[in-house]
C-alpha cells in the first residue's frame, strides 16, 4: 500500500496527465459531429455575451456597406410582397413565407464544417430546419436553437445539400460545397445533356422546404468536361460572400406543420 | 505570491481574449491559424510543479475550447505542451543556464534560445491539435501542411506579443 502511495506521488504529473488527455479524446470524440449542439449552449453563456458585443463593435466599422445591403434586402422582400397579391389564388402563396430578421454574431468560413451563430432563437419563433438567407443569397439551415440564440449550418459544411434549379432552362441539380474556398460550391447531378455555360444563375428550387423558390444559390464558375457519364458537374460561386456576413433573415414557413403532415400520412 | 497570481490570471485572461477576439479571425489562407495562448503555459516560471504546469495547461486550452466551440481540441494539445515543457527545457539548456532564472522568457534566457523552445513546443502542439481536428473528419492529408504553415505563424505573433508587452531592458 505504501508502495502504491509513493508511486501515485512520483508519477503524480505523468498520471494526471493521461487522465486529462483521456477526458479531453472523450470531449472531443463525443462534441465534434454535435458542433453545433455545442455553439448554442457556448452562446447561451459568457461566451455569447462577449461575441455579441464585439459584433455590436464591429457593426460600426461596417455601416455603409451594410446599409446597402439591407437596401438591397429591403428591394428584394417588397418583390416577394408584390408577387405575392398579384396571384389570383391567394392562398397558395400569400404569407407561405415569413422572414424574421437576425445578426450573425460569430460566423466560421474556414472550418471544415462551418456554422454560424445567429441572435434569434425559440423566443423569436425560430426552429430547427428553418432556411436562413441574406440579401445576396442563401445562407444556411438553423439546426440548433436555444431561447435567444440559433446555431446555422453554413453553406459551407460538408453536410449541405441544396436543391437548385438554372434560371435558363429550369432543370434542377444538387448543390455542395467543394470543402475548400468560401467562394466557391459545387454543383452536381447535372443531366449531361444540359449545356451550361459560365455565367448561368442557379437559384433555389423551393423543393426543400426551408428556403422559398427562387432565392439566388451562385453562378456557374467553371464548366467541367465528363460527357461519357450520366450526370456532369460544374464549380459555383456562391453569390453569398460569407465572409463579410452580418444581417440574415430566418425563413420561416408558415404552412410547415401542414406539410409535414402530408409526408408523414402517405 | 499575491503578485504573481494577479501576474498569471492578467496573462490568461489578457492572452485568452488575444486568441479568441482578434487571431481566431485572422487567417491567412486556409491553413495558416496562428495560436498565441500557448504563451501562458510557455512562460510560467521554471520551478512551477509538472502537476500545476498541466493543470494551467488544461485551463487555459479549455477556456479557449469553450469559445470556439470545440470541447477538448485545444484543451488537449496544451496539456501535451504543459507534459513536455519540462523535457523540453532540459533537452535545450543546462543546469547552469537556468540558475537564478526565474521564468523561460525571452527577457532571461535571449530569443535565440526562447525562438526554439517555442518552435519546439509549438509543433507537437500544432501536431496534436490539428491531428485530432482532422481525425474527426477523416481529412488527414492536411494535417501535415497545416502544422508546416502554422507553427511559423504562431511562432511570430508570439515573438511579436512578447516584444509588444514585455519590452526587452537592455
């Protein structure tokens, strides 16, 4: 026994520091694929508090660029509105969507997954699986909410799959990001046949039913050359610069409830 | 004793919000991510206790952990840097260059000395950090050129803090 003791005290450093590096494996083997669960208790804490004022600090540096912006938003929801009472059938479209508006108050582009978190949460009516977009384009999906904050899956995460349809001919591919620059996606399931030139617009396709139909997604960047195979692909630049990322809007679906229930029942 | 605690919590919390406010968000490219937190456990005084050293080394990389939102990554790689700074120390000097020292700095032991003791450091904990960043995503062909990138990033925003708040006496 009193060997035990004084081995446990000759090797107290070399013990106590297995035993942290195990706890820390464990963290980060259970934290990393729930990241974003992690992001939202981070900023429901101390740590939200600090990012917020320091977005609320950086906000100044970038007033004037962010007014366009929102002008830009400003143009771009009154579209919606206006398009909305021209419908003769009302029902469909008039107040399918609602749009809560939210600041990004920490943002990763630089991750291999990357989120962001947003000060809008269960409070303001956000949920889960909500779209979230900004006045150049698509942003993201909530996937984690808290009462005043939300964690948003980036476009840029390995895990995005946005479904995206060309202005020009109306065909719909798959849309992922190529895991390396925040510029740049990568569009995929093109049907070969399809001719696509540098320069097409692809914007949201409204199948999904967080972002609403027709919502900038990018602009084709590079066409590549694989026409023995069924499906092409093709690089994209986001219209999204999320690097200077500061006000989005939540999309919010209002007829949600209605639809899930109909994939469920059939 | 009063006077190095207050010392070591100004370090932490000073060196804490240098890492998470202002070189979290400079990147230049995509695998250059300098760390300057690693500094508290570099200079705390030679005859700090192993146990402390890890101990300090744990806190230090958690708090930033809990900012990034990564529990454990960062936590992990400075209690690796807190075990070996020991060896570290003895590898790199003898008994008579540490004696009446009080603290491996750049002021007591000259930046020759201090710039290789932190390049040591700082690539098993880049090592660490970045191989356990990526093992999560199975993406470990970056590993390498992250560290390569890193380190010398790391190693000169930590010259350039020690230069700008600890001013050399000559």
């Amino acid at each position: 026994m009193y060997n035990l003791f004084i081995f446990i005290k000759k090797y107290s450093a070399v013990i106590l520091f297995i035993l942290l590096e195990l706890l820390c494996f464990l963290m980060v083997a259970y934290s990393l694929p729930y990241q974003n669960r992690k992001m939202v208790s981070v900023s429901n804490s101390i740590a939200g508090g600090i990012y917020k004022t320091t977005s609320n600090w950086n906000d100044y540096l970038h007033l004037k660029s962010e007014n366009e912006k929102l002008a830009k938003q400003n143009a771009l929801l009154m579209n919606m509105l206006g398009e909305d009472y021209s419908e003769d059938d009302t029902l469909i479209t008039n107040g399918m969507y609602s749009f809560v508006p939210a600041h990004v108050i920490k943002n990763s582009i630089y991750e291999l997954n990357n989120y962001m978190v947003i000060d809008k949460g269960r409070a303001d009516g956000v949920e889960a699986d909500m779209g979230v977009i900004c006045a150049e384009g698509i942003v993201g999906i909530v996937v984690n909410v808290s009462n005043h904050y939300a964690s948003v899956m980036s476009l840029l995460n390995s895990n995005t799959v946005v479904s995206a349809r060309f202005v020009d001919n109306q065909y719909v591919a798959n849309v992922l990001w190529d895991n390396q620059n925040y510029h740049f996606g990568v569009v995929k399931d093109i049907p070969s046949h399809l001719i696509i030139n540098k320069g097409d617009t692809l914007v949201t396709s409204g199948f999904s039913n967080s972002y609403p139909p027709d919502i900038m997604v990018g602009t084709i960047e590079e066409t590549e050359d694989n026409t023995n195979e069924m499906f092409s692909t093709a690089k994209l630049k986001f219209s999204t610069n999320f690097s200077t990322l500061r006000h989005v809007f939540i999309v919010k679906n209002n007829y949600q409830e209605e639809i899930d229930s109909l994939c469920i029942t059939h | 004793m009063y006077n190095t605690l207050t010392r070591n919590i100004l370090r932490f919390v000073g060196l804490l919000l240098l890492q998470i406010l202002v070189f979290d968000n400079i990147r230049l490219g995509n695998y250059v991510h300098p760390y300057v937190y690693v500094l508290f456990v570099m200079i705390l005084p030679f005859d700090t206790e192993r146990w402390k050293l890890i101990i300090n080394g744990f806190l230090i990389g958690f708090a930033v952990d809990i900012f990034s939102g990564t529990p454990g990554l960062n936590a992990a790689a400075t209690v690796f840097v807190a075990f070996l700074r020991p060896f570290i120390i003895n590898v790199t000097t003898r008994k008579s260059d540490i004696e009446g020292k009080t603290a491996p700095t750049v002021s007591e032991m000259g930046l020759k000395w201090f710039f290789f003791y932190t390049l040591f450091l700082l690539v098993f904990h880049n090592l660490l950090l970045f191989w356990l960043e990526a093992f999560s995503v199975k993406l470990l062909g970056l590993v390498m050129l992250e560290v390569l990138m890193s380190v010398p990033a790391s190693l000169f925003v930590i010259i350039l803090v020690i230069y700008i708040f600890q001013p050399i006496k000559k």
